[in-house]
C-alpha cells in the first residue's frame, strides 16, 4: 500500500480523529432505548482504537449510523454505540452529543492521553454527504492526525473520510483498512491458484463490474442467486416466473460463451414467496408458475467442489432468499465449503451483508480467512474502482 498506515506515525499525547464505521443494527431496549443488536463492525475496530490508547493518543472518534436526514434524529444517535464500545473497550468510552462547535473543542481540550470520545453522527448534517469543505475543516480542526478505519464507507467520498483527509498534513489508514486492503487488493493483484469467485444476488446488473474486472484473473465464477435465472434463460432453459432481467440476457450469453461461468444444475423452487412457502426440488428446468429461490443439493455439491480445489476463493452474494430457511440450505452449504477450505489452506474472502450474515448464522465466521465489513466498498475493489477514501490519504515518502 503506498500510503501512510497508523504504524507510520508517532501518536502519543496527540489528539487522534478516528473515521470508525459504526453503522450497526441496533434494536429497542428498556425504557424506549436503543441497544446495539450486532457489534461485528464495533468489534472490528477495536485493534485500532486500542493500539491508539495504549500509545497515549487522545482517540476522537467519528462515524454515521442509518441514513438520516442531514438533521438530527433520536433514532440514529450513536448514544447506545458509545455505551456499547465502552463496555467492550473495558476502560470506557465517552459519547458527546454534538460534533462541531465551541462545546466539542471544549470537551477535547479536557481529554486526556488514553482517553476515547465519540462524536454524534456524522449524518446529522447536510454537508456530510456532500463532502463540505467547511464541515470538513471544522473537523479537521479537532484533531493532529486523521485515522481512516472505515472501509465500508471508503468507496464514498464525503466530509468525514475524504474532506478531512484533505485538509490535514497526516492522514493515514488504520489497521481495519489495511487489513481490508491487504486480502481484498491483494487477492486480485496476486491470487494463488486456483481462483474461485462465487457471485450471487438478485441482478445481473449490480455485479456486471465485478464479473468483468475478474473475468481474466479467475479460474471459474460460481453463480448463485435470482441472478442465475438471467444466464439460465439466456441459454434457452425454462426458468418459470423466477427472476429475469431481460435486458441482460445477451450480456449473460456473451459472458458465460467465454468459459468462466458455472450454473447451478437443480433448484430449490416453490409456487409462492412467503413464510408458509412449500419448499421444492426440481432439475435444470423450473416449471411455469414456479419461483427459483435457491440452488439444489446437485449444486450445492458442485460448487463444493470447486471451492474445495481453489487456492483463493472469494464470495459476495447469497446463493438464494436465505432468510427463509426453507431456501437457507444453498448458502450455509456455500459458507460450510468455505470454512472446510480454509482448513485445508485456502485464502478465502467473504463480504456483502447477506454472505456475513450468512457465515454467521453458519457458525462459519471464524473459519474462513477474512471477514470483510464494507459491502459496496467490497464490491468497488472487485470492480477495480478507484476508493477515494484510499486515494485521500498521505502518501508514502518514495
């Protein structure tokens, strides 16, 4: 990586702004409160968080939760996140409910070496979205050093990662991003082979990028999801009233002619999508009036073996509507031959919310190599895009 990391910089006494990616779930709790519901993100950036308060640094932290307004919400305070990180960080964490202004300097000005201090959402205000330059500067003012660690939001150029990046002398990528960077910009520069890419989703369209930029550097993409019933269709098999995208079935005749691509063979169907659905098995053929919803066991079998003989594998998609457990069975298969592959020395990826999601509910997580935290973010390195998050920060000295 050719830009400063935190491991580059001498941070004891100074007053560090940490861009965290706390945009977590969070559910009600008592007395009209909320509770974080799922800590994987807050957990994630501990490492960082935790080698600046070793060091003596003043950690200043920033994030967004949820999409408000460009106005403050109740809903989306990140109240309960900094109640939640402070129990996990042991020594505690404090939370400001503001995060500009005369209130905000005052209070960093009481900090101490060691000290961690969230900030309210970043969202709160219009500017954020739009990178402001303004916003950013105030920003920028609080702090010494800037740490971007948040990945998910590096494919997006806002105030709080890339106008602060811009208006500081030091900006440097923290040990979550590197780390991301590391297996994701890695995996493609330079992958041990055999590569498998497993895409799955509901569109053809929102992976078109990704499917392009690996095309030449995998061995085979393994397709699952609503996604499979455009290439399917495109070859001429009956697909029932599953999902299609009819405007892209000449680029899915075109793309699986050049060899790389891998269908499922059976599928998991029903006549109906609902909680009552009658989950049924049929072959490469799915009767008129029938849903696919999931890749069969012949499949699920196939595209086992396939990950089982790769070197690198990575995934981003699931295999069918997995939040039903009638239709689950594909993706945990997916997620099972991913762990089993690791075991056995493969380097495997997994990212997008659903695939998470998916290798937790497997009990999977901590079996494959990497976890990644940034779904779009993800996507944007296997595209090849530019992340302007990645492209604000310091250089490396030549």
């Amino acid at each position: 990586m050719d830009k400063l990391s935190l491991c580059d910089v001498e941070v004891r006494g100074l007053r560090i702004m940490v861009r965290a990616d706390f945009n977590v779930p969070l559910t009600a709790g008592p007395t009209d409160t909320f509770v974080v519901a799922d800590d994987t993100r807050i957990r994630a950036a501990l490492p960082t968080i935790q080698a600046l308060t070793s060091a003596g640094a003043k950690v200043i932290l920033l994030s967004h939760l949820g999409r408000p307004k460009g106005t403050p919400e109740p809903r989306y305070s990140l109240a309960p996140v900094a109640a939640h990180l402070g129990m996990l960080l042991k020594s505690g964490a404090r939370f400001f409910p503001e995060n500009t202004g005369p209130a905000v300097e005052a209070e960093i000005r009481g900090m101490q070496g060691g000290d961690v201090l969230l900030l309210e959402n970043t969202r709160f205000h219009a500017g954020e979205t739009k990178n402001d330059p303004e916003l950013a500067r105030q920003w920028a003012a609080l702090a010494d050093v800037f740490v971007n660690d948040a990945f998910g939001t590096a494919h997006r150029a806002h105030a709080s990662n890339v106008g602060i990046a811009c208006c500081m002398s030091r900006s440097v990528a923290g040990l979550l991003l590197a780390r991301e960077l590391e297996y994701l910009i890695g995996a493609l520069a330079n992958p041990a082979s055999p590569f498998v890419a497993i895409l799955g989703g509901a569109k053809v369209s929102d992976k078109i990028g990704v499917i392009q930029n690996l095309e030449d550097r995998v061995d085979s993409i393994l397709i699952g999801g609503a996604m499979s019933y455009t290439f399917l269709k495109a070859l001429g098999l009956p697909v029932g009233a599953s999902l299609v995208q009819n405007d892209w079935l000449d680029f899915a005749l075109e793309t699986y002619n050049r060899g790389k691509i891998v269908l499922p063979t059976d599928h998991v169907t029903a006549g109906r999508f609902g909680p009552e659905s009658n989950a049924e098995y049929t072959g490469v053929s799915i009767a008129a009036r029938q849903l696919g919803l999931d890749i069969g066991p012949d499949t699920r079998n196939l595209y086992r073996q396939h990950i089982l003989k790769a070197k690198t594998v990575i995934w981003n998609g699931p295999m069918g509507v997995f939040e039903n457990p009638a239709f689950a069975a594909g993706t945990v298969a997916v997620a099972e031959a991913l762990a089993d592959a690791t075991d056995s020395g493969s380097t495997t990826i997994v990212g997008g919310g659903d695939s998470v999601a998916a290798v937790h509910q497997a009990n999977c997580a901590d079996r494959v190599t990497h976890v990644s935290t940034g779904g779009g973010a993800m996507l944007a390195c296997l595209e090849g895009k530019e992340l302007p998050g990645l492209s604000a920060l310091t250089d490396r000295p030549a």
